[in-house]
C-alpha cells in the first residue's frame, strides 16, 4: 500500500510540474485597446473553435495597429462568466472605452479568461 502512494504522489508531482511549464496565469494579451467589432456565434476562427454556436471574436485596434482575439472556451456565450464579457466588451464598444485582456498561455492562444474595460480617455463616453 505504501509504495502505491508514494508512486501515486510522484505522479503527481511529476504532472503538476510538467502542467506548470505550459500553463502560465494573467498573461496580458490586450493593453488598453479599443474594440472595433464584435462576432458572436458559429465562428470557425476562433482560437478554441466555433463552441457550438457560442464563440464570441472581438476585433480592435491601437495606434493604427489592428487584430482580433477570441473569448476563451469557458468563457463563450453558453458559460456564465461569458454572459459577463459579452456585455462589457458591449458597453467597451458602444462608449469606446479602452480594453485590457488576460489569457493563460505565452500567446494567448486558448483565447482570454480576464477582461477590463476602463473609463472613456476622450469625449463624452458615448453619450447623447
């Protein structure tokens, strides 16, 4: 018995260490960006894929720079925290407000799982 559990803690410490070198935690992929359009639904590009219809790509620019990045999968239109991102990448759009993203990898290429919108820097903040 106990020499299951030592090979059973040193897989696990093995796992957790390799699972430590790929996967990084609050990794800025968007810096004070604004959002140029938003695309919800069944998108073959985004970085986790289409998510059955769920996928959320928003697209944005800085400093005559332009891209797009893509919710993460667990952050699409059918997850809750979504929901959430969904409508403050909304109001980022509809008011201009600059945009800040995190992601869990080097690249960001699982999509982002933070997101923040700041105040307005110029004008009246979209309103009328």
């Amino acid at each position: 018995m106990q020499t299951k559990f030592i090979m059973l803690a040193l897989s696990a410490a093995l796992f957790s260490a390799g699972a430590s070198a790929t996967y990084r935690v609050d990794v800025k992929c968007l810096d004070e960006v604004t959002l140029t359009d938003i695309h919800a639904g069944y998108i073959t590009t985004a970085k986790s894929g289409p998510d059955l219809g769920n996928a959320v790509v928003i697209s944005w620019e800085k400093n005559g720079q332009v891209g797009e990045t893509s919710f993460n999968i667990f952050k699409n239109l059918n997850d809750y925290p979504g929901m959430g991102f969904f409508d403050m990448a909304m109001l980022a759009l509809d008011r201009g407000s600059p945009v800040s993203a995190w992601g869990n990898d080097a690249t960001c290429s699982t999509g982002i799982h933070q997101f923040k919108i700041g105040r307005p820097k110029f004008g009246n903040g979209g309103a009328a």
